[in-house]
DNA sequence: GGCATATTTGACAGCGCTAGCACCGAGATG
DNA sequence: CATCTCGGTGCTAGCGCTGTCAAATATGCC
C-alpha cells in the first residue's frame, strides 16, 4: 500500500493542499467544519506527512538531537525515553549524537555533527551540558538548546535541573538523625558542575544539623566506580575511632564502590557503616545490600526540556528559562542507625 | 554562514549538479580526474548533502531505525554505540524506536512507528529480535531489518548472534575445573530465545566433563534481579550437602541477585559458592565481588548488523544472512575453586 | 444595501536533491 | 569514411511539502 501524500486527502476532504497542511500545522485560522472534514481524510487514509518533504519546504529538519557523551549511555537512555516521547508527541524525531566528552575537538565535533544531520535544536545531557565550549559552538550555529541538569545557570541559556543541593541537604539531616556523626562525603568529578552543588548541600545538612565539616571526611572522586574505590579505601582506611559511621557519595557508581571497600574490610553495611548514594540508577538496586540513594528524575526533566525545546522552536519562549524537577529521598538497606560507639548512651545489641 | 549546495559544489567544480550527485553516490562512471575535482570542491565549500532533499528526490529516508525494548535500554545503548559509526560513515542516519515489548498492540505499534519515521530499515535487538510478530509486521511492509542476538536462526532473515552455547559449555568446564561438582544454573526469560542456547551449553558443559544434569540444580529466572533473588534463594535454601558449590547465572542481573542472596545468608563469595554471570554488563564490575561473566561483544555486533543492513538496502546481500561473533571469557573475583567439602581429598585451610 | 475590513482559502513557486533520458565525443566496426 | 556503440556528462522533471500573496468569502458599519 503506498503512501498517501497531502494531495489525496485534499482531494478526499475537497480542498486545497495548502488547507491540509494548515490543518497540519494548527494554525488557527481554518474553520473547525473543514478542519473537521480534513482531519477525518486524513484518518481515514491513514495519512502521515512526509517528513523530508516537510523539511526541505519548510527549511527545517524536524529532528532534535540528543548529545550525550559516550561514556554515560545509561544516562542518556533515561533521558531518551523521557524526551521522545513529547518530541514524537510534537511530530519531531530524535537522532542520538554520541560525543567525545574528553575529546579536544569537541566543539568543532558537535559543530560538524549538527550540521551534517541538520537538527533544529538539541538537548545536552551531563557532562555535556557544562561545557562553555559546547554551548559557545551550538550558539555560532544559532541553533537552539536546552541543558539537563547543568551546573552553572548564571548564563543566558535555556535548562531543566534537579535540587541536587536541597536533597543532598536533606540526606544528610537524615543520616544525623539516625545517629551518625561522622559522616564522610565524596564529591564527584569536578567537571559535573552540578555535583559539586551536591556538596555543599552536604556542607548544608551538616551546619543545619549543628555538625562540623570535617575535611578528612571529604573524598575527591572522579564519578566511577574505581575512583569510589579508592575513596573509600582512604576514607576507611583509618583507626575506628576516626572512621565515619555514614558515607554519602555523590552517585550510585561511586557508592556501589564504597560498598565493595567496606566488603572486602570485613566490614557489615549498614551496621558498621551507612552508604548512601545518588541518582537512582538501576545499579543502585541491584547490588547488596540495596543503595539508599536520592532518585533523580530524568525521564521527567528530559519531558520539560523537551517541552521547553519545542516551545523555543516555536518562538515562544524567552532566551532564558529554569525548571527545576525535585528529587526525592529513597531510604533502602544500605542505610540504618549508627553504631553504638557514636553514640555511647542508648547502647543496645541486636 | 549558510549551508552550501549541490548548485554551489558543482559551480565551483565546473560541472553539472548531476555530476556532483554521481559524486556523492559513488556512481562508479565519473572520470578520476572529474571526480578528484568535484571531492575538492566538496570540500572546500564544507558541503555536506542536505538529507531531506535527498531523501524527497531518491524516495528513501537515509534513516535507519533501532527498534528496542523500553525496558532493555541499557542494551539498547550499547548496541547504538556500535550502530551509529557504521551509519554515519554511510551518510544514514539512526533514529531510535522504543516499543513495549509487551503490549498486545506491538506489530501495529512497529508498523505505525516505522512507517511515521520513514526509516529505510531497521536493526532488532532482543527481546524484539525473537518475536514473529514484529518480523511479520515488517515484512508485511517490506522493510529491510537485521536482528541482533535472535535465538531462532532457522527463518529467511538476517542476523548477528554469539556463540551462547559455545560459550556457556565452555565457562561450564572452567567451573568444572575448578573443582565444582554441584554447578547450578539460571535459566534466563523463555521468551528470550537466545538464553535457551545458554542452558545447552551449561548442559553440553556438564556433559563434557562427566557431571550428570541434576533439575534440582537448574531453576527459571526471567532476566531481571529480582528473579535471581528468588532463584538463589530457591537453590540455596537447602542442606549444606545439597547446596551447589557454583551458579551460573544466564544474565549478569540476575547474577547480581545471587550475589545478594548469598551475602545475606552469611556466606561468602567465593569461598562457598562461587557466582557467575552472562553479559559483561557494566553492573557485572560494579558488585562486590566483581561478577565472572561472559563478555558478549554487542557493539561489535551491532557494527556487523549496520554493515548487513547497508548492504542489504544497497542490493547486494541474500535474504538469510548470519554472523556469528564469538563471547570470551572473562574471569573475576566472584569464582574461585570449589569449597573442600566437595572435594574431601585436598584438604587445606586458609 | 453598499462599502470597508477582517477572515478564510487557494494558486503557485520553490526547497535541494535524484532519476530518467538525451546528448556528446571517441574508439570500434563495416 | 559513414555508422554504431558506449562511457561519460548534462538537462529537466519531479519528490511532497511550506511560504507568499492574491482571491474569495464573511463580517461590521453607516
């Protein structure tokens, strides 16, 4: 069977071409009884509009790009499922433009990449969207963007974001709240701009809870799971006087690391330690004992810049927006009260 | 600066547009020295074909589509990584297509869904790979695809598999050798037709090496951790005599689960049981201990498929084509020889 | 009713490319 | 030497839409 074109359902609803598509793009001005008599053409032919077509009139592609960096698939497959859906929704498709994060010639990549496949807009995933030169390249192109939880909102740009910084907060009180007061926290690759507002919601939830920062508590990680490794080996690696009852990490990867360290010391989680970690990867269910961790809503920050994509391509909407998604607390087995030597007063045994 | 065309190329060149077009179509009949002439020109004009025109003209997308399961995304990630280099490098590009694996409604959601992209074929990556639903409805539309890892290899189509079978006997005999007598086995989600192959290398393994199938040994996970939650559960929960020394485990997921099952009774991997995945999944190096496993080379299987698909939509391909890409071994800190009791003979302690 | 304004609709020319066929010149053939 | 062949090239008509602008129709006002 082959495909209707825009010519056969105006010949079937018995207008002009041009009121088809009218009728295609919403515009307004069509009364709603022909708009009515195309809409039925249009389904009864099972009429979908060529896209190439569209685009080549039109002079726009109808594709959205999704940039992400090689190295963060997971993250991007979240994003993906929350972002197509709208962009179909919209009549829009979505390309995936793998980047090289590390790669010095990015900017001119992710030039080149969007030209070749003529997107008219993109959305950047982290780490990608932090990059000031990924940013500057897509602004040259003049082609419009949104950023997923970037780390820097100071500049005139379009982006969605979670709390990272009131959510990390809000673990840490609860980690107090369960006893612990040494609680070690490993900061994430410095690049991530955003993890970096995830420490000093940590810096928060000490201060709020009347517990001083203690810097041999702060890890420096780098993200993955090696580097949570070697975190914890520095963090636990000390008398047990000194060592921290809690260990909050800044993603689940590195977490899942801490977990790994404390195993293989003999140590139990959560009774000797607490391990929290954050983003609510699938990972941090499926390692034992199951992550607390703080669960980031991508798929649903991917819908709104999705949403605040298409509403740029459509021209209404200013240079500069911010949404932000709240995450929530998800408390799991990796977390529980703090030993007793933290606090020597209701000492039990169970 | 705006985006140059075939007119602009063939200007600069001193030739005609359809010259440029045999160009860029790699007609064979363009005389060297023409066609050395046009590339230069192409290239200093930074030309790159606009897709929508050619895809109007030539009455096809330059799309490709990945068809995959919403809730196997990080497969879906992994095959992309391989995809989309062999698609670009062909001027094609890849559009993704989540489905529900499980929706009644999926031959008509596949069918809506490639016939709105426009996509010139498509790759299938398990579970879809396996239904006759979706390679039905594909056919129906005479849509060009490649599957990824199908169990069933005996219908006309294309594919790229593994050597499951192999691999699993293989990883059987290691366990085997190990000094593992009470090997026990997950069998992965029936509707996967590829980890049916996995149970019959366990089976040609145990034979292999004289050990004889015993069923209370093999238990029926679907895939997921919380299946090989159950599953070790079920395997583990009996007298220290009859608990298997090993479990194999047909995915990494549900190697993860075993895993958690075995910690929170308090035994030890892999003094008591050793634990053993499929996949090589990025989970299999993030649980403690890192997951022994079968790496299944999916980007370089995804890449052979975009090269069957190519080839396929230029002509020069049969019907039924398949690869086979071969799974290594690969060992970590969750195997370990088999605890004493099984082999009373070598009795040592440390 | 007659006129000036909205409002709604249609005719038509592209968008940048490919396909089909016509064309041209050079070597092969009679 | 005329004719044929054929590799190499160019001309031109679309592909299915959208944008522009003009035409047709509806609405409001005196």
């Amino acid at each position: 069977m082959a495909n209707s074109t825009i010519t056969d359902v105006a010949a079937h609803a018995g207008v002009s071409i041009k009121t088809v598509s009218r009728v295609l793009n919403n515009v307004a001005s069509v009364k709603p009884q022909i708009r009515e008599r195309v809409l039925r053409a249009i389904q009864r032919l099972d009429y979908h509009p060529n896209p190439s077509a569209r685009a080549l009139g039109g002079n726009r592609s109808y594709l959205l790009g999704l940039l992400y960096d090689v190295t963060c698939g997971y993250y991007a497959t979240s994003v993906l499922s929350g972002f197509i859906e709208r962009s179909r929704a919209a009549k829009y498709q979505v390309v995936m433009e793998p980047c090289d994060y590390s790669a010095p010639s990015l900017p001119e990549d992710v030039k080149r990449s969007v030209r070749q496949s003529r997107v008219d807009g993109v959305i950047l995933t982290p780490p990608l969207s932090d990059l000031k030169s990924v940013c500057g390249a897509l602004e040259e192109l003049a082609l419009p963007f949104v950023r997923i939880a970037p780390g820097r909102h100071g500049d005139h740009h379009r982006s969605v974001c979670t709390n990272d910084r009131e959510s990390c907060a809000a673990m840490t009180e609860q980690l107090a709240t369960l006893g612990h007061q040494r609680i070690a926290f490993i900061v994430g690759n410095p690049d991530h701009a955003a993890v970096m507002d995830r420490y000093r919601g940590y810096v928060d939830g000490l201060q709020t809870c009347g517990l001083k920062l203690d810097k041999t508590l702060v890890a420096q990680g780098y993200n993955s799971y090696s580097s949570g490794v070697q975190c914890a080996r520095k963090l636990l690696n000390v008398s047990q006087a000194k060592r921290p009852t809690a260990i909050f990490a800044s993603n689940d990867e590195m977490a899942a690391g801490v977990l790994g360290v404390v195993h293989s010391l003999g140590l139990a989680v959560p009774e000797d330690v607490s391990v929290v970690g954050f983003d609510d990867a699938p990972l941090a269910s499926q390692v034992w004992p199951a992550l607390s961790t703080i669960r980031q809503p991508i798929a649903e920050m991917a819908a709104q810049a999705a949403d605040l994509l298409l509403r740029a391509l459509a021209g209404d909407l200013p240079d500069q927006v911010r949404r932000v998604i709240p995450s929530v607390l998800t408390f799991r087995l990796s977390t529980g009260p703090a030993p007793n030597r933290a606090r020597p007063k209701a000492a039990k045994s169970g």
